[in-house]
C-alpha cells in the first residue's frame, strides 16, 4: 500500500493541473493540436481523481468516461452540461492526434482549455468532501451556459437519484 486515497486523488489533480499548464504552454505557442491533447487529458486526469474519491478506477478512456457520466452526471452530481463538454474534449482530442488533416483554431483550442480549468476546479472543489459519502451540488450556468458553482450539501435526507433543481 504506496498512499491513502485522498493522495492518490490529490496526485491525479495535480497530474491534471500540470495537463492544463502544458496546454496554455501549446495555446501561446499556437500549436492547437498540441493543446488540445493536453486540455483533454487534464479533463481525464480530474476525472480520474473524481474516481478515485470513490474508489474506483479505469484503465481505459471509455471506461473512465462511460462510468464518469453514469455515477455523477447520469444522477445530475455533476450538471448534463460537463457531460457534453468532455464528449466534446475527447472528440477533438481524437481529431486532433489522428486525424491528418485536422484543422484546429486557436478559439477551439481557447475553449478546450477552458474547460479543462473549469472542470478541474469542480474536481478540485469536490475532492474536499472526501470523508462524504455523497453531498448535493449546486450549480448555476452563465449565459454561455458554462456551469458556475455554487456550494457543496452535506444533507443526509437526499433520495435517490438526486434531481436537478436547474430548469430545464
């Protein structure tokens, strides 16, 4: 036994956080490509670590993913929108490294590292709440309808699935 879960979790956020410093690095450097691999890997990092919080862990990216969406944004813990938005980091993380001919631009490549810092802070701020079994987020969305989080509820009264209290 290396650490206790709360430093593997704290390893995984910081692994993220050394991703979205290489990705800004590739952003001023114009190279897009570049940063937006390294965007969509501090997303998987984070995501990572929000598994970890839990226990679980996944070698494969669609693993991760798939079980990311299915236990926090499935149950609206994380809002629907971070969902699309990492779907959408991986698309073009994909495109990026394989796809010979991929054109990216540097507003693309903005907006994946900005979501990659958005969603790290989430998994930043949710980390905290390791000695939790579950709590309640709170979220509001700005006009771009970037998530903009609110507080953490620590409420033992929760039924499951917990809902959504964002209109629709």
């Amino acid at each position: 036994d290396i650490g206790t879960k709360k430093d593997l979790v704290l390893y995984r956020l910081q692994t993220a956080r050394a991703d979205l410093k290489s990705a800004g690095i590739l952003l001023e450097a114009e190279e897009y490509k570049g940063a937006n691999n390294r965007a969509y890997y501090a997303i998987f990092h984070a995501i990572n670590a929000i598994h970890a919080v839990s226990g679980k862990a996944y070698k494969r990216h669609k693993d991760a993913i798939a079980n990311f969406n299915k236990d926090y944004v499935k149950t609206e813990i994380f809002p629907r929108e971070i969902g699309r938005q990492i779907g959408e980091s991986e698309e073009i993380r994909h495109a990026s490294d394989y796809d010979d001919f991929y054109i990216t631009s540097r507003e693309e490549s903005e907006r994946q590292v900005q979501v990659a810092e958005q969603f790290i802070e989430l998994a930043e701020r949710i980390s905290t709440i390791l000695n939790l079994d579950y709590c309640g987020l709170d979220f509001m969305f700005d006009k771009d309808g970037s998530p903009i989080f609110n507080e953490i509820n620590a409420n033992a009264f929760f039924e499951f699935p917990i809902k959504s209290s964002a209109s629709a």
